[in-house]
C-alpha cells in the first residue's frame, strides 16, 4: 500500500524540496525515513468483518433474550449523566426532591404532582448523601424554589471521601463540568437503554456478574450485601407498589 | 500491592488501548502512525521499557531534551545528569504535582542506576543468560510498579501508605479487595507479562500474520461481545487529563 504522503505528492505533483526522500544527514538521529507505512497482514479482511458482525448480533441477540428471560426489562440507566440530565431541568420556582433512597423509592411524582400541582424533580440517589446537592441548590443564583430533603443522618452527615458522599459530588461535578461529548453520549444512549434490557451495569456487566461467582472471601474483607439477580427492580416495584396503598389505603 | 498491580494493568491498557484506537482511526483516513506501545511490561532495564511505553512521548524527550543537552556524548556525571533532567521534565509534563516529580526523579534515578550497571556488568558472559534476562525483566516491572505508586497518588501520605502496605507495613489493615478480585489482578497481570514476553521481539502485525483466519475472527468476535457486555462507563480515558 502507498503511504498517504506518496499519493498526496502524486496527486499535487509539488516540487521534490518538500516530498524528495530524506538525505541520511536529514533522519533524525540515523533513526527511520520521515515516511512511515504500516504494514497491513494480509488476510481476508472484509470477510472476517461479515463473519465477526454475525457472530457478534448472535451472541448479543441470545445474551438479550436469556436477560428478558431472567425479568429485566428496558430501562435508562441511573448514572450521573442522567442526573444531570434531571438536573439542568431545575427551574427557579421548581419544587426539587434530594436526598438518599427513601426519597428516590418512597416517593411517587404522580401522587405529589397530584397534591403539590406541579411535578416535582427527583434528584435524589440511593446510596448517597443530600449534602452536596443542596449546597449546590443553594448556591444557585438562579433557584429560589422548594427542596423535598431526606435526611438520614448516618447519611446526610457522611464524611468527605465515604462513598455516599463521593456518589452525590460526583453527580453534582458532572452537572458543571459535563463535556459536550459525555453530553452527547447521554443523549445517544438513552435510546438504545430504552429499547436494550441486558444494559444494566448494576447487574449485568461483566464486572456484575464475575461479582456473582460463588468465591468465598477472604477473612475481613469489605464486601457490599449480595444481592440476588434483579432484586433491584423488584425493589422498586414493590416500593412504588407500597407507596400507592400508603397513599390510596384500601385500594387493593 | 493488589491496587499497584491493578494500576499498571489499568494504566496499560487505557493508554496503548486508546493508542490503538487512534492508530486505527488514522489508518481509515490514511494516515500510518507508528506505534505508541511495544510490549513494555517484558522490558529488560529501564532503557528498554522506556524504548516501549509512550515512545511518543520518550522520542520527543530524546531528540528535543536528552540529546540537545549532550546526550551521552559527554563526560559520565553530566550524561547521567541529563538523563535526570529529562526525565524530571518528564514527570512535569504529566501535571504540576510533586507526586509526578518523584515519578519522573524516580525513572531518571533507574536509567542512571541501569547505567552503572551496564558499565560494571555488561560483558560478563552470565549477563547474557536467559535466567538473569527473565530476572532483570521482573526487576524492571518491579521497580516500574513501585513508581507508578508516586504517578497514582493524589499526595505523598497517601504514596507512603501504599508502599508501606506494599512492603509488608500493614499486615493487619483493611482488607479493601474482595478474593475475587486478587484473583482478577493476579490472573490479568500474570497473562499480560506473559503475553508481553511473548511478544518482545515481535510486531502486533506479525502475531496476526501468523495466526490463521478462523483465529482473528475468534479473537475479533469474542473482543467485540466483551466491549458490548463489558458495558463501559462513559468516564474518560486517564491519558485525557495529561
């Protein structure tokens, strides 16, 4: 294959000062030509490509259907992105929830939209501390609107760098300082989380499940709780569920 | 040790990775980059390992920095004082911390320590052999590991730590990493260094030229469905930040 270089000079036809082969006095340091080809092994590039893409749409294919199988279904992943996402949506007069998974499982917007008259914005995180956000909140020219706050206070009070702390600043720090491609990203994945069940990096990502395999750990380690596969989402179906009867006693 | 070893796999990875990624989407428009990355972790001596890693960046230090000042073609102290300075520089440009200081200070201390060495040791014949080769090579890794500590903390009490634990310091501290993953890091990195004694003396494009076809579309597929049910996170690769 001709280098990039040949084929420009062919093209141009400018004059051999700029394009001529390099003297040895002009390499650098004896090193290699200032032309550089790399070397493509040959093979049957085009057809390995078919063959990767099939096999590749097979296995993606069947992985997708055993995850349906298992109860997972379509959802948006509940990353930093999307909150931020949630969170440029923060009008001045908005009615803001904050705070950890009491607030995020044990509130329902319809109920609230209901009795408030206006649908409050979820910005609580399970898992983390209010402390953060309504810093955040306060430090925002802009709001002057209410917060919802849930507090917790093993929680709310977490110290700098415990992991409750960290997951609340990192969802504030990307809402400053999100780039124009993780904005893009968001925007991208979104619909493919919509419509994709085995996309659930809680549960099903590689990291996830080598988590499940059955090694006993050694004395003292830091372990989170196991969970059992999809016990998330049945959480917060029941959570939604006992927000409903909490709300409409009798209903059921 | 477990969260070093993780480092200089993780770090590996993300930079030749990504290097790859720009070689490759260069060849598309056709434009042929050289090679970033070759096989650093089968290094034998410092010199070598920084023939491998980042040889962007090693080249331009060469040429812009180390041969400006001298180069070797100097009296001994003042080539051995280049190679600090080079290498100080070095440090500098991954970002204004002194942590990367002692991580460039430290690499310029290795190539001069190499270079006493080499003078002392090189024409004995036992230099030569392949168990002194195999254990210059994990000396090197070793040492390069223990540097990567100063390049990975955010300040010194933090680098102090984790080479106390390294060294034995903290036989009775938290145990941070699950079995699982010593297991993870321990599989990983000893399949990388052998995967880079492997290849040393090779090109990428040569090991593909070698392997038959069923074997690239094997590779190319199962590499594929690992990128999909890895399920990356959107964070950026470290390299960005430098």
């Amino acid at each position: 294959m001709r280098s990039s270089i040949s084929n420009f000079k062919e093209r141009l036809r400018l004059p051999r000062l700029f394009f001529r082969k390099p003297s040895r006095e002009e390499q650098i340091h004896g090193g290699p030509p200032l032309e550089f080809e790399r070397p493509i092994p040959p093979a049957p590039w085009r057809g390995i490509a078919v063959v990767v893409t099939i096999v590749v749409i097979a296995a993606t294919t069947v992985w997708e259907l055993y995850c349906r199988s298992l109860g997972y279904t379509p959802t948006l992943n509940d990353n930093e992105d999307l909150w931020t996402l949630r969170r440029r949506v923060v009008a001045p007069e908005s009615i803001v929830i904050i705070g950890d998974s009491r607030a995020w499982f044990d509130v329902d917007l319809d109920e609230l939209q209901k009795g408030l008259g206006k649908r409050p914005i979820q910005l609580a995180m399970g898992g983390s501390t209010a402390f953060p956000v309504l810093a955040d909140l306060a430090d925002d020219k802009n709001f002057h609107g209410t917060i919802i706050c849930s507090v917790v206070p093993h929680l709310f009070f977490a110290p700098p760098g415990s992991p409750p702390m960290e997951r609340a600043e990192k969802g504030v720090k990307r809402f400053h300082n999100q780039t124009p491609a993780q904005r893009v990203s968001e925007y991208l994945a979104m619909p493919v989380e919509g419509h994709v069940a085995f996309l659930k990096p809680d549960d099903l990502s590689l990291e996830a499940l080598l988590n499940q395999l059955p090694i006993p750990n050694r004395p003292g380690a830091l372990v989170p709780p196991r969970f059992p596969p999809t016990f998330k989402l049945k959480i917060e179906n029941v959570a939604h569920e006992c927000a409903r009867n909490a709300l409409n006693p009798g209903a059921n | 040790m477990g969260g070093v070893l993780a480092f200089a796999g993780q770090i590996f990875f993300d930079f030749a990775g990504y290097s790859l990624c720009a070689i490759g989407a260069a060849l598309t428009l056709g434009f042929h980059l050289k090679d970033n990355f070759r096989f650093p972790y089968a290094a034998i001596g410092f010199s070598d390992f920084w023939r491998r890693w980042h040889i962007s960046l090693s080249t331009f230090l060469r040429d812009y920095l180390y041969i400006p000042l001298g180069g070797n073609q100097v009296r001994p102290f003042r080539a051995a004082l280049n190679l600090v300075i080079v290498m100080f520089l070095g440090g500098l440009w991954h970002g204004a911390a002194w942590t990367f200081v002692v991580w460039g200070l430290l690499h310029g201390s290795y190539l001069v320590i190499e270079r006493v060495f080499r003078v002392l040791f090189e024409a004995k014949r036992w230099a030569s052999t392949l168990p002194v080769r195999v254990l210059a090579g994990f000396a090197t890794y070793a040492a390069v590991c223990v540097a990567w500590v100063f390049f990975r903390a955010p300040d010194f009490t933090i680098a102090s730590r984790m080479l106390g634990g390294m060294f034995g310091q903290h036989p009775h501290g938290d145990a941070i990493l699950t079995t699982r993953e010593l297991l993870q890091i321990g599989s990983v990195t000893i399949g990388v260094i052998a995967m880079h004694w492997a290849m040393r003396d090779n090109a990428f494009e040569t090991a593909v030229m070698r392997l038959p076809h069923w074997a690239i579309t094997a590779i190319g597929s199962a590499m594929a469905c690992a990128i999909i049910f890895t399920q990356g996170t959107s964070n950026a690769f470290i390299y960005f930040q430098f």
